[in-house]
C-alpha cells in the first residue's frame, strides 16, 4: 500500500489587495503534514500577508484556504475553532509583559476550555523544559531577553497542541548571539514532525531544515523546490538577484 502524503494547507489561487496594490496574486501552495516550509523573498512581496491569511488575520479576495478539513475562506467555519490548531509565533513576540511566564502559557488553554488550570501548568512545564527555560515560569516577562521572550512565546503557541505551526521572521527582532537558540528550539520542533511554514531571513536555517524553500516576489510564487535546487541551482532570475544580495550580506 502506498502512503498517502496527507495535506494540512491547501491554498489554490488565493488573490489579495489593498486598494490599487495587488499584494497576492494567485498564489496556490500546498503543504503537508510534517513537511517544513520556509518562505523567503524581499521585503513587501507579500509572506507576510500570505501567513496571516491563513490564520484569517487577513481576509482573501479570492481562492480557497483549507487548513485540515477546515475550509477558512467559507464565511460559515467558526474560524475560532480552525485558529486554535494554527499556532503563530511574531518577530515582536506579542506576549502579555506585565504577566508571568506561566500565566503567558497557560492562559488560552485555560480560558477557551482545552484544559483545566493543573493540566495547563503541567504542559507549560514540559513545554519551558523543551524550549531551554525550565527555571523561568514564575519570573515576569519583563525580566527576560529577546530570545528568551521569543522561546516562551513558541512554548506558549504549543501549549494549544497546534496542528500547524505559522512563524513570521522570528528572529529578525533579536541580538544576533541569541539568535541560534530560538533557531535550534524551531528545529527540534522539525524533527519532532510539526508541520512549519516559516518566513526567515535565516538562509543557513533554511538550508538545514527546509523540506521546501518557496520564493516570493511581487506578490508571486516565483519558483519553488529542494533548499538544494533554490539555493545551488535557482532557475529563476529574480531568484538569483535576490539570493546574490542575501549572500553577500
Ligand atoms: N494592512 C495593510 N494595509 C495596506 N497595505 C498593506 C497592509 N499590510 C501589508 N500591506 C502592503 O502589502 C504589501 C506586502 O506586505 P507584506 O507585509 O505582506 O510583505 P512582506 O513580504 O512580509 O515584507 P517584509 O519582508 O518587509 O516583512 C506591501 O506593499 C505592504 O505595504
Ligand atoms: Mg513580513
């Protein structure tokens, strides 16, 4: 018996504006289920806008967005339900400051009734433990650094048992020494079979973790394929100038 590769985000011609700008142009993409995706691409192509469409951040003008079985262009899906198996980690963290690490955590399992106060400590302590703090659940989020701020809020984000995990530049706001300890909690969330879709500056990262590297320009799917194949034997013009300004810098 073949195995049947099963798709956790299915978006076919998905079109998006704003005003006269034309920011997503029919863009179609699937992914599936333990596959990592990393979008690259010059700043205002439109992977910003693509990730927050698919946790209907943003509405689409036109397509299909299925998330699971979950149909999130149709007006009738109780987009609640689909958000809370889409987990999104920002560059600017977006964490409660004035509140503990814990609370930070356990607050939207708690609040939308996934799991009861004890269950919710429980799973934020394993969680602070696979993201490399497992002393800091009381302390203020205040008190920590960029990196750390960004490794609670991936740990927050897990904490709703995500289906699909969304990361928009997660590094790009942090002090380069911190960085590679975010980028190694998002690997050994790869190898732990999460499906990821992540847009990054990070081409080394990219390269390493990537199942598929997808080229946005210009609100288009450019090219797509292997980090191999986009970063060793990119076809597309565009793609080329972009990865030579990347290189060099
Ligand atoms: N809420 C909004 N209202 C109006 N225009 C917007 C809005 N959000 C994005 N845009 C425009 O859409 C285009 C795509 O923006 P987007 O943020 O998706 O790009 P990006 O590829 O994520 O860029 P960057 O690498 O700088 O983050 C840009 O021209 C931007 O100005
Ligand atoms: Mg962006």
């Amino acid at each position: 018996m073949s195995e049947e590769k099963q798709v956790k985000v299915h978006v076919d011609k998905v079109n998006k504006s704003y005003g006269d700008n034309h920011v997503l142009r029919d863009i179609s993409l699937d992914v599936n289920q333990n596959e990592v995706v990393v979008m690259i691409g010059p700043s205002g192509s439109g992977k910003s806008t693509f990730l927050r469409m698919l946790n209907q951040l943003e509405k689409p003008d036109s397509g299909v967005i299925q998330v699971d079985k979950y149909d999130i262009s149709d007006p009738k899906t109780d987009i609640n339900k689909v958000r809370e198996n889409i987990g999104m980690v920002f560059q600017n963290f977006n964490l409660f400051n004035n509140y503990t690490v814990l609370e930070n955590i356990t607050l939207a399992p708690v609040q939308l009734g996934k799991m009861s106060k004890e269950e919710a400590k429980k799973k934020a302590h394993e969680l602070l433990e696979m993201v490399g703090l497992p002393d800091k659940a009381d302390v203020s989020v205040n008190s920590l650094s960029g990196g750390q701020k960004q490794r609670i809020a991936i740990a927050r984000a897990l904490a709703m048992n995500p289906d699909v995990m969304l990361f928009d530049e997660p590094t790009s706001a942090l002090d380069p020494e911190v960085v590679g300890d975010v980028l190694d909690v998002m690997k050994n969330l790869a190898q732990s079979g999460m499906t990821m879709i992540i847009v990054t500056h990070e081409m080394g990262f990219a390269k390493q973790v990537a199942d598929r590297v997808v080229f946005f320009e210009s609100g288009k799917i450019q090219e797509s394929g292997s980090p191999e194949q986009i970063f060793n034997a990119p076809k597309n013009a565009r793609l080329q100038s972009f990865l030579s300004k990347v290189m060099e810098a």
